[in-house]
C-alpha cells in the first residue's frame, strides 16, 4: 500500500499534534506522572482511556466547581493506564479493556472494576467526494482491515452501498499504536464475526496490525484519518462528532445497519451484568444494538492503604468515583456517551461497598 509523500508527512504532523498526552486539571494540579505523585494529598491523579477523555474532561470540571477538589488526568491510552496503576504512580487507571489474568498478577494486591459508561466505537473514513453515509458488513470490514480488500470502489463495499458513486482511492487504514481498550472493544469485535481475523490477528489491547498507520490514543487515530485521503479507522464516537468526521453504518447480528448513537448503544448494553462488571458489549442480539459498543470502566485497588496513602485521599478518590457512576452521568449524553444503565450503576455500587482502607469499607 502506497501514499504520496506530502500526505505521509502531513498525517505524522498531526499525529504528533494529537497523540500528545491530554492534562485535564480541574484548578492548578501538580505532577501528574511523578513517582511520587498519589503521595500528596493536593489532587486525585488517573491515567488511561483516551475514549473516556471528553466525558472526563467535563465530570471532573464539574466536580471541582462544587467539592473543590483537583483532577488531574493523562489520556494516554488504557495499556498505559492500568500499567501506571500497576506502578502506584496514580490513584486511578481508567481502560474500556478489563484486565486480564497476567496484568491482575503483576498488579500485586487485588484490583476492582467500576463501570464509568457506555460508547461506541466508529469506524469513521476520508472520503470527501462520498455524501451518502457508507454502510459496512462484518465480513467486508474484516477483509478490509486484513488488506484484502485495498481500493474503495471493490465490488463488495459497492454491493452494499447501491448507488453510492465510490472513489477508486487505496484504502488506508489507521489504528491504534498504544495499549489501548479501543482497540480490544473493536478486535473483540472483529474475533466474534470473522475466523480468518480471530485465527490471524486475535483480539487484545495491543495486536499485529496486517496492515496501516499507527496513531497514539483516539486523538492520534482521528488526526491520521482527517489528514489522509482514502483513510479508515476505528475512534470514538465523540471524537468523530468533535472533529465533524463521517463515520458508517454497521451491519448488525440480526443484520440491520445501525448508525452508532446513545439510543443504539444503551440497546447493546442492556444485558446483565456479572459481580465482577467484566462484560464485552461487541456483537450484541439486540436487533437495534450497534455492534462495536462497550463499557469503559474506572480501576482502583480492592484496599486502598498502600504506600502512604491516608484514608483522606482514599475517601477522596471512592467518593469521587461514586458521584461519577451516579450524578455525573448526567453529561453523557451531550457528549454522546449513553449513561449508565441502572444495573451497570448497581454493580457499581456494589464494587465500591466492598473498596477498604486497611480491611475496613470506606463508604459506609
């Protein structure tokens, strides 16, 4: 696969212009990467998501405004995320992928998982000259992030989009280069419908992409598509909204094309929900679900005295937490995440019920 040179540079311009790590302080927050940075009592610091990052962004302004208390979060992908909890370095991970059974035992202590919200994951593309808004297949999207299908005019992306006047343009495809929670949402996704992707690619946080350009978090993934006619990748559904950017309809299991909303991915995530929370949302039976829909949750630590931490910050940080999966899911849906259901917010309260501070429950 071949781009001209001008258009390379000018997607790793923007790539670097996005991929850059966002600092959402709520008032003057400190060092949000430091060693020792959950040793001061001044703020709460997360890592992770980029997915979660305007949703946040606007719960933790809010939060400042009434309690006072400083934010300051990294979006830099949810890999990263759960490997600076990991480390100590933050009071919060935040991933749209739970952990797996390897990441749970280098984390040293038990870890919980709190639902935050639910999005989708868009696949969003650069064809100027297309006004219709294209519709995509599971098969036809495996075979095209497999680089097997390489041109947009290929007769199977034609079939499915009768009338619609395709370009002749290559294809290119633009994912995820981080450890990211985006990325096992969609590859979990792309496992479930296409055997050839689960035998050849698998499903994860981070895999061996067949083919295309790497952007650093949702805000590098976006830059690259923006930047590079004839590109396609996969993003949140903010981002494509923020950045005016087409994104397709998706051919559903009970095969109807669902354009991705609040509306369709509340549907997707109106299943039951484990003890544990840990639930993928991607090829839902819901004949109104979009498809490649998922949670993204908030990870603590199960015991928060750890180092030295005191029993402020940890209150601090349950408390916050709490208000996020309840009052603070009323800027959802303006910023296109679907609130919580009430039985992810019940699991939910439940995971923070049984949250200590040396053997003891902080809420009580």
């Amino acid at each position: 696969m071949k781009m001209n040179l001008s258009n390379f540079k000018g997607a790793l311009a923007v790539l670097a212009l996005f991929a850059s790590t966002t600092l959402v302080s709520c008032g003057s927050g400190g060092n949000a990467g430091g060693s020792d940075s959950t040793s001061t009592d001044e703020a709460i610091i997360g890592a992770g998501s980029s997915f979660d990052n305007p949703l946040f962004s606007k719960q933790f302004s809010e939060y400042n405004k009434t309690n006072g208390l400083k934010i300051n979060y990294q979006s830099v992908g949810s890999g990263a995320g759960i490997a600076q909890l990991t480390a100590k370095t933050v009071d919060f991970g935040a991933s749209d992928a739970p952990m797996n059974g390897k990441q749970d035992t280098a984390a040293g202590a038990p870890v919980v998982h709190i639902p935050i919200t639910a999005g989708a994951v868009v696949l969003s593309y650069n064809l100027p000259e297309v006004k219709d808004t294209l519709m995509l297949t599971p098969g036809v999207l495996a075979d095209i992030f497999l680089g097997k299908i390489t041109k947009w005019d290929d007769k199977a992306i034609a079939a499915i989009n009768k009338g619609v006047k395709l370009p002749s343009t290559t294809i290119v495809i633009a994912h995820r280069s981080d450890g990211s929670g985006t990325s096992n949402i969609f590859t979990t996704y792309l496992a479930k419908v296409s055997d050839e992707w689960n035998t050849k690619v698998g499903h994860g946080s981070s895999v061996n992409w067949p083919a295309g350009l790497g952007g650093k978090g949702n805000e590098g993934v976006a830059g690259l598509i923006k930047q590079t006619p004839g590109a396609i990748g996969y993003i949140e559904l903010a981002y494509a909204i923020q950045n005016n950017m087409p994104y397709a309809k998706m051919q559903n299991k009970a095969g109807n094309f669902i354009t991705p909303s609040i509306a369709s991915v509340t549907a997707a995530a109106n299943i039951q929900i484990p003890a544990d929370t840990k639930v993928s949302l991607t090829n839902t039976d819901a004949a109104d679900g979009y498809p490649i829909s998922g949670f993204s949750w908030v990870i603590i630590y199960k015991d928060q005295k750890y180092g030295d931490r005191s029993q402020d910050r940890a209150t601090k940080l349950v408390k916050l937490i709490s208000w996020m999966i309840h009052d603070g899911q009323q800027y959802s849906s303006a910023l296109n995440y679907a609130p919580l259901s009430p039985a992810a917010v019940s699991a939910g309260d439940a995971v923070l019920k049984s949250v200590t501070y040396d053997g003891k429950p902080i809420l009580q």
